[in-house]
C-alpha cells in the first residue's frame, strides 16, 4: 500500500529538512547539510508515487551519511 504524501512530509521533518511553499500543492524540502532540495508534489491525502517515496528515501539517507 502506497503511504500517503503526509507521511512523506512527516519523513522528510523528523529527518531535519525545512519546507517552503511551491506553486500550487508543490512543496520545497531543504536540508543544512546538502545543496539539492527536494520537491513534493501533491495534497496530504494524496497517494505517493513510487518514485516519490524512493526519492525522499535516498536524499533522507544522503542527509544522515554527510559530515
């Protein structure tokens, strides 16, 4: 079962990110550590793409292995 995009949002905050709005029901996440942001497309209750949910993974794990 796909997880909702509130849980990648929830995912992406307890890892340290910061968001900011983008246009329409697009969210930007930054992280202190890295240069590259992510972004997030899509309402809270919405069902995550699988591409969504492997992308917030990797740039989670990126952010925990930088110095």
């Amino acid at each position: 079962m796909p997880k909702k995009i509130r849980e990648l949002k929830s995912m992406l905050q307890r890892a340290g990110f910061v968001m900011r709005a983008g246009k329409g029901s697009h969210t930007v996440w930054s992280h202190a550590k890295l240069e590259e942001s992510i972004t997030v497309s899509g309402r809270d209750g919405d069902d995550a793409k699988p591409y969504q949910e492997k992308d917030v993974r990797q740039i989670i794990r990126k952010a925990e292995e930088s110095p």
